[in-house]
C-alpha cells in the first residue's frame, strides 16, 4: 500500500495485478516514452523522443578523465589491469584481442594522463525502458581512492542529460569492495 506501483504489459496480457484502468492510453508514438504509477493514474511522455546512440565524449574531474576508448591502442594497458589478481578476480580471463573487443564504445578511465580503468556504458534507447547499465574495471592500486565512484558519477551526470532516469551496476555478491564504493 502506498508509493507507486509499475505494472507491466506483455503480449496484450496484464500482468503484476494490472488493471484495464492501468494502461495507457492517447498517442503513443514511436520516441516517446510513457511512465505511470498508481492505478487510474494517466500516462505522461517523457520529456522529448531519446537521443540515438552516440559517440561518447571526453568527461573529466580534476585528475580523472574518461576518454572514448582507442581499442588498438588501450588495449595493452587495460589488459594488463585486468590482469592484476585483485581485478582479474572479477573480469575472468581475457587477451589483448577480447579486450579491444570489450573497449568498443567504452571509455578509458586515466588518473594523471595514465591508463587506470575502463568503463563501459550499455545504453538502453527503448522509449518504455531508457536505462543505462555500467561496468567497471579500475586498476588495484587506484582502490579506495573514490576514483570509480567519481567516474560513475561523471558518466550518470552525462547520460542523465540525454534523458536516463535509470541505473544500475551489478558487482557480484561477494565483491564487497565494490559494493561498498558504489
């Protein structure tokens, strides 16, 4: 009882206890997002249709910048961060060719104009569900300095400004560092 509830429609079926009074109606056109809350409530669109996807740009805070990533060229570097036991624990096994791969759309974290992490950004352009997810990787000797929660911040005060409202990041269970600094 109380606070919004959010109900959601698949396949013409309510579900979550939904009621007919629930789903929106009006114009919904395509680059308009529609939020409700309590039942009988009406929908409103989100303010404007979503950006497409885009280049990320350079965003800095004192000593920290993300940079769009350069995959050929920060791939050695990142590589070898992902390779220390206190990060690795965390991102697997990797090679400087999967790592490329990963750094696709992503930015580089540096920390004084050295490489120290990665951050990558899955942006979610579905006008119902704008949302970004993050991932980051920081080097071990940058831990407990607030270098990836500065980093976080940067780029949801960035994407906040192309319409998100949603975040999230998903460190496992028992990284409790990381669950500790986000």
């Amino acid at each position: 009882p109380g606070g919004s509830r959010s109900h959601l429609i698949a396949g013409g079926r309510l579900l979550d206890g939904a009621s007919r009074s629930d789903v929106p109606t009006g114009p919904t056109a395509h680059g308009s997002a529609l939020r409700w809350s309590d039942p009988g409530s009406s929908c409103s669109p989100l303010p404007g249709p979503m950006p497409a996807a885009h280049h990320l740009p350079t965003l800095s805070d004192g000593d920290l910048v993300l940079r769009p990533a350069r995959p050929h060229d920060d791939a050695p570097a990142v590589n070898a961060l992902l390779h220390d036991p206190e990060v690795a624990a965390w991102w697997g096994e990797n090679t400087e060719a999967s790592v490329a791969e990963e750094l696709e759309g992503a930015w580089t974290i540096e920390i004084a104009g050295e490489i120290a992490g990665i951050l990558e950004a899955h942006e979610e352009l579905e006008p119902m569900y704008p949302s970004v997810a993050f991932d980051i990787a920081l080097a071990a000797e940058h831990h407990g300095q607030r270098y990836g929660r500065r980093a976080l911040r940067l780029a949801v005060d960035h994407f906040v400004e192309r319409g998100h409202h949603r975040f999230t990041i998903d460190p496992a269970v028992t990284n409790q560092a990381a669950i500790r600094a986000y």
